[in-house]
C-alpha cells in the first residue's frame, strides 16, 4: 500500500477498536512499519475512534519524531521493540479489550484446549510481566515471546498484537477478546470441558497446514501437554500469573 492508503487503514482500525470499545477515550495505539528505517504511527492524546489520515506521525526505529503535527504514542517502544525483532512484522495494535483485560488484571492466564478456533489462528498465549506503560523496560517485558507467538497479554495493562497486515493484526485481538468473553459466559454454567490430547493434535496439526508456526510443535509436546504446556510459563512464578478459574486439573 502507498502511505496514504496505509494512514487511511490505520484511522479505520481505530475507529474499529473504538466501537467495539477496546480502548476508551484517548487509550490504544496503532503503527505500520512503511520500511526499515520508518514507522507511521498514532499520536498521543487522541481518540482512536476520530483519527484523521493528518493526524498520524512518523517515526524512525528509535522513537524520534520525524514527521507529524501531533506528538507520537508514548508507548511506540513498545512496538519498536517488535519490529527489531520480527522481520516479517510489518504492524502492530495495542488496546485494553475488556475481556481480555480482565484476563490481564486477575492474573489468569488464557486456556488452550477449549475451542477450535483460538487454538487455530492464536495458539498458545502468554501473559507478559507488568511494567510501568512508556518505558523501556516495558517494550522489554515482551521478550521472552515475541519470536513465537504473535498475540500477548500485557499484565494489568491490555493486550497488543502484530503480523503482516494491519487488518490481520486487529483480528488477533478481536478473536482473543471474543473468546475471553465466551470463557467468562462459560464460568457462569458450569466447568468447562476441555479437547483430549489426540483431538488437541487434530487442531495443532491443522494451524501448522495453514501456516502458522507453534512453539508447541517446536518443544515437542505430546498430545497431553498441548492445552497445559510450559512453553510461555516462565515468567508465571515472578509475576503471580497461575491459572484458577481454569484449570485443567485432568492434565
């Protein structure tokens, strides 16, 4: 896309987060990388709900301003930070989808082994460590996942999500906000009831045909351990993320 199209993109998007209320007033932030040396990005101090193409800035990989009315996002390291390491990331979306969030706040992690389709286009999820927003350390916390999944929770702050395409990249987090809606609903019936080991593989197995890579396979998990795996679960001791409301105590 030439850069009009993409800041044309990027107002909708917003507008998209805006009405299905994943960020309230000014929060949230969007970017799309338009070569290896810019990015063009939304700036701070305003609704994405009423974005105008004008009002987006430009920015190099370290954070300064190179072009733009407005002051850019405050939190820009963070997507930065994915860009230097993810070639094949040419956009990024972070908002506080409500469900999710919730998910974020209590320290729950999100659970595998439960519907098709989040296993299918987001895999495993992890939950990264709190950090005070802005900083540096805080585009750090993703580290330890940003190479093998393409959709993380942010600890008490929200989610963010990144790909090869802006559209693309919302979805990830419309889907994962969608499920965290259904798992709340399903907290309200009864326990859930979750995939066996074989029909896990199934869904796995499927995801890896329609390209999607999975750390999962990478580790070597047996059918078993697909929805209660270690793969992202190193940060869960120092942050107090543990599952409760959905454990999978069959595992």
């Amino acid at each position: 896309m030439r850069e009009d199209q993409l800041r044309e993109e990027i107002c909708e998007i917003g507008r998209r987060m805006y009405q299905r209320q994943f960020c309230a007033a000014n929060e949230g932030n969007i970017s799309v990388r338009l070569d290896r040396e810019r990015v063009l990005c939304t700036p701070t101090l305003h609704c994405k709900g009423f974005l105008k193409p004008d009002d987006l800035c430009l920015v190099d990989l370290d954070g300064n301003q190179l072009a733009g009315q407005n002051q850019r996002t405050s939190e820009i390291l963070l997507h930065l930070q994915i860009y230097k390491n993810r070639e094949d990331v040419d956009s990024v979306v972070h908002c506080h989808p409500p469900h999710a969030t919730a998910f974020a706040i209590t320290g729950e992690p999100i659970p595998s082994g439960l519907l098709p389709e989040p296993e299918i286009f987001l895999g495993e999820v992890p939950t990264a460590p709190y950090v005070l927003p802005g900083t540096l350390a805080f585009a750090e916390s993703i580290m330890p996942f940003v190479l093998r999944t393409n959709v993380i929770v942010l600890a008490n702050h929200g989610v963010v999500s990144y790909g090869m395409g802006l559209e693309r990249s919302y979805w990830l987090t419309e889907i994962l906000d969608a499920y965290c809606r259904v798992l709340i609903n399903t907290r309200a019936l009864a326990p859930p009831r979750y995939f066996s080991g074989e029909q896990m593989r199934e869904l796995v197995d499927l995801r890896q045909r329609w390209g999607f890579r999975d750390p999962r396979v990478e580790f070597g998990c047996a059918n078993d351990d697909l929805a209660n795996h270690p793969v992202f679960r190193s940060t869960w001791a120092e942050t107090g993320i543990a599952p409760r409301a959905f454990r999978n105590d069959a595992r």
